[in-house]
C-alpha cells in the first residue's frame, strides 16, 4: 500500500460503497478506531455481497462463498467474535474420466507418485515460498515477478506442480480458473494452504479436517457484524461526483448526501458506472477481468462430495467442476461449474446432469441457481507491466480509497485481511 499519512479527524463523513465482507469489515476497522460517522450503501437488500446463504428445508446453503480453512485467522477470529458455530467440511473425492471415485491418496499415487508429491509439498510449505506467496498477508505488495507467469510454468519451474496438480480441480471447482491462463500471483495465495490442510489431513488419516461450513451460515456472520453499523439496504449509488477541496457528493435512490472521504469495495466494473472515474482509474479498471462462475442447488441421488479430476482446462468449461454435499443427512448437493461467455444457464444445467448421471447419480430437483462475475485479475502481461503498484497508488487520491477481491484475492479471508490492512495504514 501506499505511503500517504493517515487521516485524523474522527467525526468526518465517510461513505463505504459495499456492504460485502470488505466494506463490513472496513467499516467495523473503522468504528473500532474511534469513527463515528461512516455509512454503508449496499444496492442488494441484504448485506455480504458474494456471500449468497438461502434455507432450503430449514437448513442454510451457500449459494456464494461456502467453506473456509482453520487456516483463515480473520474469518476465525470473525466467527469468535460473532459466537457463529461450524463443522467439519467433508473431505471431497476425485472424479475419474469413467466416472470411478478416487481419494487423495489414490489419486497421489497414480498421478503424481508418492515421492514426488512428498517432495513438491515440502518445497511449497517451505518458510520462502510461503513468504513468497503472501498467502496470509494483505493484498498483492512487492511480490516476485516470477508470479506473474501463469500457474502452470510457474509451478514447473518451482518444482511444485506434483503439489499444486493434485489440488488442482479443487481450486478450478472453487472458481478459479485454469492453471495454464491465470497468473501464479493469485492462485499463490490460496494453493499453499490447501496443500497444507491437504498434508494434515492426510497425516491425521483424515482425523483433522480443516475446512469448515458455518452452521448458521455465511450471510449470518455478515448480518451480525453489520448489526451495529450504519447500513443502507437496497440503495444503489447512481452517481459519485467528486472535486478537489470539495466534499464528495454520493447520490442513490435520487438523494445526494455529501462526505468527506470514500471507501469503495464494490467490483470495479460497477464503479465505472457510476464513479466519475479519472483516465487512470477507468484505465486500470478497464483491465480487469472476470470469471462466469454458476452455482446450483439440487437434489440428487448416488452422489457424494467430489471435485472432476479431469475438468480442469478450458476444454471442459460448462461441466462440473465441483460437487458439494454440506450435510451427510441430506440428499442436497450443490453444483459449481465455470461457464464459457456463449453457454447459458439451461444449456450448463443439461451438461451438469449429464455429468452426473455418468457417475452413477441422478438429479431428482432443480431448486434454485446462482451465476457471478465472479474472481477479478488480470493477465500476466498487465502484471508484468506494474499493474498492482499502480492500483495501490490510487488510495486516497480525491479522498478516495479501495478495497474489495481485485486488491486482496477472491477468499473472504483475503478480502477481509485487505480491508482491514487499508483502515489501519491510512486511518
């Protein structure tokens, strides 16, 4: 982050786009250092953003964010605070091409070999790499340019694909692209710890489970940390005008209020339209890119929790990528699938039952879906070319400040870790 000096006046006006994870826990930052005049403006009519948790036969499902790691200290930290209870994630398994289930070990030892494995996994949980990565920092910072290639000739010339490969249809299951488009710089912050909650659990013979589901769910936590802020529900911001030594005029809803700073975390492709954006901020903004990333509730039969071993390129974009059963009990699974700009939603659904009923399963009922823009970045010509400096040199200019997935990485703990970061260095 950049180097300007703090800001000091406690009772100035500051607006917060957003009332997703970064703009809560912003706006919590906030208050916690003493400011007491900060609203939320939040278009959707509840708050959490990609957090998405519908009640289906009296129980919560994820139609946005899901699971998340021990590993994950703020979203820890978060659920202690909030006394929110979870469990233990079920472990997934690995679809074969014919439809036959592997465990992690099986899938260890026929595709990367036990040795090989072993030894890519140490290098990746070496005290460097780990560093290197920033996995459990804030934001992007000075990272190593060698990041900046895609993850599959970076993880090559790191001598950890053996490591990285066998998480590798869980990471493109959580809607993260394909190894061999999206730069080392993003999936760096994620893949370390899952390879290291992958080795614990593998360790304890699958005693230890890091991932976690809320019991309450998701959307629960982000309704109780908002429980004391000022937030403004269903208010989308039409317009922000803003002029040096001036105060910043937010209009919604057809009435402007005036503040004295902005926080924004909303996508940046929304705040093109409505920021009365500089050259350089639409130039970066105009930059990003996004995945379409399709979530489906169901009930089915013959299925277990399981990621596709082999739908991991472009090739298999509309097929499964990740199934997910949040309650032994239950026959309700959840479907993630990365979907190509031309597929639609119907045409995405057949191949999931397709897929599907290739492994021996059938779909008994279709109960809802969700689609998102989802996991903003950029390519690795636009990081080689200083793309994130640049980025962070827009906080505080005209008393504007961002946060949000782009800036931290497309977790709830990463964008939370961001959030939280920016309040304290400019605030």
């Amino acid at each position: 982050m950049g180097a300007r000096s703090p800001l000091k006046d406690k009772k100035q006006r500051i607006a917060v786009i957003g009332a997703g994870m970064a703009g809560l826990t912003a706006a919590l930052e906030l208050r916690h250092r003493g400011y007491t005049n900060v609203d939320i403006f939040e278009k959707e009519s509840d708050v959490g953003g990609k957090i998405k948790t519908t009640v289906y036969q009296n129980r919560p499902y994820e139609m946005g964010a899901i699971i998340f790691s021990r590993q994950f200290r703020m979203i820890s930290e978060l659920a202690a605070t909030y006394h929110q209870e979870h469990f233990d994630a079920a472990t997934p398994s690995l679809v074969q091409k014919d439809g036959k289930l592997w465990t992690y070990f099986d899938f260890i030892r026929d595709r990367c070999g036990i040795l090989n494995f072993t030894q890519a996994a140490r290098r990746i949980l070496t005290s460097a790499m780990w560093r290197d990565s920033k996995c459990q920092e804030a934001g992007f910072g000075q990272n190593a340019p060698t990041l900046f290639k895609t993850m599959s000739t970076f993880s090559e010339s790191a001598h950890i694909a053996p490591a990285v490969g066998c998480i590798q249809s869980f990471m493109t299951g959580c809607g993260y692209g394909y190894y061999d488009e999206i730069p080392a710089l993003y999936l760096m912050k994620l893949a370390p710890i899952v390879v290291k909650d992958l080795v614990a659990c593998g360790l304890s013979f699958g005693l230890h489970q890091s991932w976690q589901l809320f019991t309450k769910g998701w959307q629960q936590l982000c309704r109780d940390m908002a429980a004391d802020l000022r937030v403004h529900l269903n208010s989308p911001v039409s317009s922000v005008h803003r002029q040096h030594g001036s105060p910043i005029k937010i209009t919604t809803k057809g009435s402007s209020e005036l503040f004295d700073t902005l926080i924004i975390t909303a996508p940046v492709d929304a705040v093109l339209g409505f920021l009365d954006c500089t050259e350089q901020e639409r130039r970066l903004f105009q930059r990003v890119r996004y995945l379409r990333y399709m979530v489906t509730l169901i009930e089915a039969e013959g299925l277990v929790t399981a990621s596709f071993a082999d739908h991991i390129s472009a090739s298999s974009a509309g097929h499964i990528n990740f199934l997910v059963q949040p309650y032994p009990d239950t026959n309700v699974f959840l479907v993630y699938q990365l979907l190509t700009d031309t597929i639609t939603a119907d045409e995405a659904t057949d191949l999931a039952s397709a897929d599907i009923s290739k492994i021996g399963g059938r779909v008994l009922k279709l109960i809802t879906r969700k689609e998102w823009r989802y996991f903003p970045h950029v390519g690795p010509k636009d990081l080689a070319a200083g793309y994130y400096p640049a980025l962070e040199g827009l906080q505080g200019e005209q008393a504007t400040y961002y946060g949000g997935s782009l800036f931290g990485f497309e977790t709830t703990e990463h964008t939370a870790l961001y959030a939280r970061a920016l309040i304290r260095r400019y605030f």
